[in-house]
C-alpha cells in the first residue's frame, strides 16, 4: 500500500513531472543528437514511472477495486497518447501501430503480468488463491472485447485488408465502450466483492482474517495528498504525450537499424508503459494479493482495447489512410492458445508456478515471434 506522506521538492516522483515539462519545453521542435534522444528517453521512462506512482497515491486514497481501475486508465492515457503522436508522424506505415500496441499490451499483460504474479506469489506461497468469478468475468470482456476489434477485421468483406469500414468500427468503437463501461459498474458497483483479495483463510475485506491483511499497511493519504498527486498526475501525463512526440523519429529509426519489423514499435510502446503496472502487480503478489494482480493484468488489458480503440476511431478521422485492426494468421493462433490457456488458469480459482510458467512462455514466444514473424 502507498504510504501516506506531503510531497515535497525532495521526493522525485513530485520533482519529476516539473523536470519532464522543462525537457518537453527545451526539445519540442528541435532535432536532437543521440545524446539528447538518450536523456529525453530516460525522462520519459522516469515521467511514465511518476504518472503511475500518483496513480497508485490516488488509487489508495479510493480504495480497491477503484485503485486499479484508477492505475489501468492512466497507463490506458499514456498508451492512446504514445499511439496517436507516432501515427500523425509515422504516415503510411504506421497504419498498424494502433492493432500492434493493443495486441502486444494484451500479450505482455495477459502472459507478462498475470504469469510473473502468478508464478512469483507460488514461488512465496506455494498456492496462489483468486476469486474465479471477477477473474473469469474479466477474462470472458478482455476475450469479446479483442475478437471485436482484432480478429473480426480479417473477416469482414466490405473493405479488402484488416481493416473495418466507418461504420463497422464505429460499431467496434461503442460495443468497445460498452463492454468496458459493463465491466466497470460490475467491478465497482453491483459485484465488488468479486474483486477484493482472497487466501485461504477468506477474502480480504471481510470480517474473516486474511494473510494479506495481517501485515502492516500506512493509512491512506489525506484527501490534499491525493489531490496533489492527481495534479502532478495530469502533469506527467502531458509530458508523457509530448516528450513521446520528440521521441518518435529515434523509436522507428531504432527498430528500423536493428532490422526489426515495423510492428516491433507498437511492443516497445506497450512495454514501455506497462512496465509500473508490471511492477505493481508483482508487488501486490509478494504481499499474497494476487487478485490485486490478477486485476491490474486483466483491467489493463480490457482498458487497451476497450479505450483505446475509440480514441482511435476517433482519431482517424484527421489522421488520414487505413487503420488496420485486424490480427494475422500467426497473431490469432497466439491469442487463442492464451485464451484458452487463461480459461484454464482462472476456473480453479488457484494456481501453482506452473501456470505462471506456461503464461511466461507463450509471452517469450511473442516476443520472439515478434521479431523473427
């Protein structure tokens, strides 16, 4: 849990946002050396770092489940954000990065995340133990909600290409919303209880004991506190949007030396921002709170395509050229064996390291199959 302390100059996550303006101001519209693209790069990574950490303050302040929806929409922000600033750069070429980033950030999470958690916590514990009812009703939305708008592309008719007509993604744009905006009522609202940690001894947040609730934990911050750090938050997240703008010449020019795909930069974005909320999540799991984990994992996932998708949409309309949603052959063979790999993670609502393993490779083989497709 986020302890609760006044930012102060001294703390960096409170310094950080200030520093990452100041870059933005110094570099916007200049071509940079590598030098330059070098410390503009690790600003970024320290300013995405400090919009999380607010995130997490404010998430604390509210209270689980709402802390993790809270964490899932500023990274969903800082994802849209990166996405948008390398298309209108990108031309042409870029017409995937959309599809490739939300596929990838599916992967990283649903694999990445959710198999480190689940493998670190039965290293710890031995068992990891999880509410099947959120976790599999998350799962079954993240499943709809990535058929909709990534596998249906390659088998619509009205346009040749991965790639919806107006209308058929303005449809794919409001479902998108709609699932999402089901979830959430449902996490928050009707069936909250679904989402709260369990162990054996019961589910945290209920008058039984839970292990994770014996260990010592700070109060949560003052409502100042969470207001500042909701301030600094929007901050960062200007300086995200526009530092990633001076980055992306240096992105593409990247992959393009080492002799990666072009695709290799919408997995480069999603790591990027996924990074903190992997960090997160594993920290929930060595605090026996895999379902925290499990949350962060599969809300991000839902949040990448749920919202990202219709900012897309949107943003198509003056980006100009095709928008290609729609997955490959090799794409869709690794989304449905982590599906069903998922399903069969979830329904016991428990899990040992071998499930964390076999999550861990199917997201090596992404990678992998990433750059040698």
């Amino acid at each position: 849990m986020i302890a609760s302390r006044r930012p102060s100059l001294s703390d960096w996550p409170t310094a950080m946002p200030v520093v990452a303006v100041v870059a933005l101001a110094v570099t916007w519209g200049r071509h940079l050396g590598p030098l330059p693209v070098t410390l503009v790069a690790l600003v970024l990574a320290a300013a995405v770092l400090a919009a999380v950490h607010h995130a997490e303050v404010v998430a604390h302040r509210v209270g689980e489940p709402f802390g993790s929806l809270v964490l899932a929409v500023a990274v969903t922000v800082i994802e849209v954000a990166l996405i948008v600033t390398l298309m209108v750069s990108g031309g042409p070429e870029s017409a995937s990065l959309a599809r490739d980033t939300v596929f990838a950030a599916v992967m990283i999470t649903v694999n990445g995340i959710l198999g480190l958690s689940l493998l670190v916590g039965a290293l710890r514990y031995g068992v990891t133990l999880f509410n099947a009812e959120g976790t599999g009703a998350a799962l079954a939305t993240l499943v709809s909600l990535a058929t909709l708008s990534l596998v249906l592309p390659s088998f619509t008719s009205s346009l040749s290409g991965p790639e919806f007509t107006p209308a058929q993604l303005t449809f794919a744009a409001l479902a998108s919303l709609v699932l999402y905006g089901t979830f959430v009522m449902t996490q928050t609202v009707r069936h909250r209880d679904f989402f709260l940690p369990v162990t054996e001894h019961g589910r945290a947040g209920t008058n039984e004991p839970a292990d994770c609730e014996v260990e010592d934990h700070a109060a949560p911050p003052t409502g100042r506190a969470a207001l500042t750090s909701l301030g600094l938050l929007a901050l960062s997240l200007v300086a995200v949007v526009g530092l990633a703008k001076v980055e992306s010449p240096a992105i593409e020019a990247g992959v393009a030396a080492v002799g990666f795909p072009p695709s290799f930069v919408g997995v480069i974005i999603a790591l990027l921002v996924l990074l903190p909320e992997t960090l997160a999540a594993v920290r929930a799991a060595r605090r026996n709170r895999i379902q925290i984990s499990l949350n962060l994992a599969l809300g991000s996932a839902m949040a990448s395509i749920g919202l990202t998708i219709p900012a897309i949409a949107v943003a198509s309309i003056w980006l100009g050229g095709p928008l290609l949603l729609g997955l490959g052959a090799t794409q869709m063979v690794l989304l449905a064996l982590t599906v069903v790999v998922g399903v069969l993670t979830v329904v016991p609502g428990r899990a040992t390291r071998l499930q964390g393993s076999v999550h861990l490779v199917l997201l090596a083989a992404f990678v992998f199959l990433s750059v040698n497709p």
